[in-house]
C-alpha cells in the first residue's frame, strides 16, 4: 500500500564469556521475531535479554565455529525449544568447513576451565545462500582465514552486516591458528566487504563496530 513504511530491524547486544563476545539478538519489530547471533555463552544472560524485549527466537546463527562465537549455542536452543509453545529453533551456519571447530568445543573449553558443549548445526550456509526475518533478508558471504568456514551476515536494505571476526575496527581476524589463512582473510575483505559500500556499518564479534568508509581509510591492515 502506498505510503506504508517497512517494519524495522531493531538490535541489541550481549558481551558474553570471558572473551567479551558481542552476541546479538535482532528482530523485526512488526513481529517480534528475532534471530540470536553467535551465542558464546552466558546462556542466562542471553535469555534475561530476550525475555526483557518480549522476543520470540526463529533461529540461531553462526559467524564461525569458535568456542567464544558458538559454545553457548547447544543450550540456548535447548531452553528456547523447551518453553511451552515454542517450535522447532534451528541452530544455522557457519559453513561445512568449520565442523572441526564445532566439533572441539567441549574439549576447548575445559582447557579454559568453564564448561560449553559441541554443536551440530542444523543447516551448513554457503555463499548465495539468505536468512529471512518477516521482510528482512541477510546474504551470506562466504569470508574465510580467521577460521576455514567463516560467514558473514549482510542486510542491504539496512545498511548493516554482522561480520564476526573477519573485520574489526582498526584491525581483522586472527589468523595465527594452524588453519588461519591470512591472504585468504584479506581477499575476503578486499572483495566481498569493502565492496558493500562505504556508508556500510558493521558489527564485529569483539569491541565497537565501525562502517566500511572508516575501515578502508584507516585501517592500517587494509592498505596494499
């Protein structure tokens, strides 16, 4: 109908683990229907946060397979499926080459002393593939070298991505794990993220976001 304005994309952040993890809870605000992204841990805290906003949780999604992004994830689909009148709460991402990951949280964490579990997600993404939320889609892109299946998030309409820990505000991922690609990392950016626009924010999986623009002018690790 002309003259109807779209519903919008409301969002809220939770730090969690000792990592300071920035999961995030989006939803539509017509519906209130949400999506909870890269659920570390502090699975109480995550639930308090939804249960303040009055959320209902269609899925979960995964930037990647780490510990902090995805140990948390198990068990909050776990109590979300558990409330009386819930449905089906998929577990979704990151792509396939991250099972080894997912595979290996237990055991990681009991190496830092605290307790998470092994995830199986119910859906693997690839590039092209999309997430819908009432009337707004994410496109997934394909960005690995911090970890081999890495994904990030991206919603035209808004303006926005969600990029866990491919980018970062003055700085990008990681890359000194055994599987870590650095050139792979950097090509990611060069010409899946820098290409989305300068007036592209972003919010990463640690610390503040930042927006494309400000990423390719100052960012010392972007310059060739």
């Amino acid at each position: 109908m002309a003259g109807e304005t779209a519903p919008r994309l409301r969002g809220a952040i939770v730090p969690v683990t000792p990592f300071q993890q920035n999961c995030a809870i989006l939803w539509d605000e017509a519906t209130m229907h949400a999506l909870v992204v890269d659920p570390g841990g502090d699975v109480e805290r995550i639930l308090a946060a939804i249960d303040q906003t009055g959320l209902t949780v269609e899925r979960i999604l995964l930037t990647h397979g780490h510990l902090d992004h995805a140990g948390g994830a198990a068990g909050l689909a776990e109590a979300l499926r558990a409330r009386p009148g819930a449905g089906a709460v998929p577990i979704e991402g990151p792509d396939r080459r991250d099972a080894f990951l997912l595979e290996g949280i237990a055991a990681q964490a009991a190496s830092y002393g605290f307790d998470a579990r092994n995830v199986t997600p119910d859906r693997w993404f690839q590039e092209g593939d999309q997430v819908v939320l009432g009337k707004h889609r994410f496109d997934i892109l394909y960005c690995p070298g911090h970890t081999p299946g890495h994904v990030v998030y991206v919603n035209h309409a808004a303006r926005f991505a969600l990029v866990g820990d491919v980018l970062f505000q003055g700085s990008v991922g990681r890359t000194d794990f055994p599987y870590g690609d650095p050139d792979a990392l950097i090509d990611a950016i060069m010409t899946k993220l820098l290409p989305l626009g300068d007036d592209f924010g972003f919010l990463c999986g640690h610390g503040p976001g930042s927006t494309i623009g400000a990423e390719r002018r100052t960012n010392p690790f972007l310059r060739r």
